[in-house]
C-alpha cells in the first residue's frame, strides 16, 4: 500500500458505512472516501489479499476493520442510535439485512454489530467512546461471554487472547484464534490444551487500551464543536489510555489489526 492517507480514507468511510448497515458497492465507496474509483478498487483489493477487508460476490464491501456483514459468534451489542451518530455513512448502498437489533428486556432496542473476533469486540467499542456490550463466547468453555463497557471502558473478569502481530493475512492468522475467555484461569487452560502457542494474554482492560490506538484512523477527523467553545472534538467522546497502549503489529488501524 503506497498511500498512507489513502487507505486510511477508505478504510473510515467504509467502516462507517458498515456500523451503520450500508454495504456499498466501489463506486459508492470511492464517493464515500473522496477518492477515485481506481484508486479505491486498488485499496480494498490490498486489503482483501491481507485478509484486512472482505467483498460480497456483486462486490459490495461487507468487511473492513473488524467489522463485518457476515454471522459470527462474536458482536457488539449498544442501544439501537440513529444513524448520525456513527459518522459520515453516505447515502446509497444496500442496508444489512436485517440489521440485527433486539430488545435487552428493558424495551430498548440493541443494535448487533457482528466482528471478526473477540478482541474487535472490545477494541471497537472502546475506540469509538461507546456504552455498549462485547458479546462472544469463551475460547475454552464456550459459554457466552458478555463485557460491558461504559464509555469505551470495560468492565468484568474477562481475558483476551492475541496471536503473533505482522502476520500474513488477518482473518487467517489473528483473528481465527484472537478469542476472549471467561477468566484467566480459563485462558491458561485453553492455552495449555493448544500446546502453547505464540502469542499473549491481555486482560480486557488492556485489550480496550489497543483498539483506542489500533482504531485511532478509522474515526474522522476532530471537527470544532461550538458547544465547547470551538474546542475540537471527534466521533465520540475518546477515553485516554493509562499510558501502556502501543500499537498492535498486526491489524486494528492502519498497523493491520483489523
């Protein structure tokens, strides 16, 4: 990928498009971005070779930065919010269907944003400032797993597991085995019935801490806000970290994450 700011375009107009369940097809994706077809064409095809984004068969993007169109096991759950609020999803392209929301019991009704593992459960919810609940299931015991988050900050017992970053494809390599467990004394156990494999544990807390940095190019740029005398502010409110996060050298923002 030669272009930096030009990847970084595509990626935060498509990953607004899907939080707010639009797929859009190239054209539409390129007009999103402020970019030229070609040019988008040539972005999302790198990204899809590096397992880092994914198409539909009419070639509709339906994949990009740990979120996804497509059913898994692993979502994120928030109050269902108009679609303002997730940034600037152009008109056009195909809503998701359906778009997955529910009522929580209380007669609210939940927006279901599916991710590609558990780690993005978390990390992306956190990224955007969001009270919200990563939904999965524990890597070990398969039980389901729910981690609230009051905004972008995680609550609970709950562990994550991160494969070996820089690697060749991320869908393949990070985020089949980027799993969320009960507790740690469930991770260990898993860790140890797959033979040790590289990678590290992470408690959630610190899981949200990487996704605020690995997500940091998928939000749009901080514009004044005139309720704050001018002060400029971004696509939600952004919880700063405690001074540990770093970058994850395989996916998220524009350091392959996601």
């Amino acid at each position: 990928m030669s272009d930096p700011g030009l990847e970084r375009a595509v990626r935060r107009a498509g990953f607004a498009a899907l939080l707010a369940g639009r797929y859009l097809l190239p054209g539409e994706l390129a007009a999103a971005a402020g970019v030229s077809e070609d040019a988008a064409a040539s972005v999302v095809g790198a990204l899809v070779a590096a397992g880092r984004a994914t198409t539909a068969p009419d070639g509709r993007l339906d994949g990009i930065a740990g979120v996804t169109g497509r059913p898994t096991r692993h979502a994120v759950e928030r109050p269902a919010a108009p679609p303002a609020e997730l940034g600037a999803a152009p008109p056009g392209g195909r809503p998701a269907a359906p778009p997955g929301g529910r009522p929580d019991g209380s007669g609210v009704s939940l927006a279901r944003i599916s991710t590609w593992c558990g780690f993005d459960a978390v990390a992306i919810p956190a990224a955007l400032g969001w009270s919200a609940t990563a939904v999965t299931t524990c890597g070990y015991c398969g039980a389901e797993l729910r981690v609230p988050l009051e905004d972008g900050v995680p609550d609970g017992d709950a562990w994550g597991w991160l494969p070996p970053g820089g690697c060749e494809h991320v869908l393949r390599d990070f985020c089949a085995t980027a799993d969320l467990f009960c507790d740690r004394a469930h991770l260990d156990l898993w860790r140890a019935g797959a033979a040790d494999p590289a990678g590290e544990p992470r408690p959630v807390v610190e899981l949200a801490e990487l996704g605020r940095s690995a997500w940091e190019d998928c939000l749009p740029p901080a514009r004044p806000d005139p309720c704050r005398g001018g002060q400029a502010t971004g696509l939600s409110p952004r919880i700063p970290g405690n001074g540990r996060e770093r970058r994850w050298a395989g996916g998220g923002g524009g350091n392959g994450l996601a």
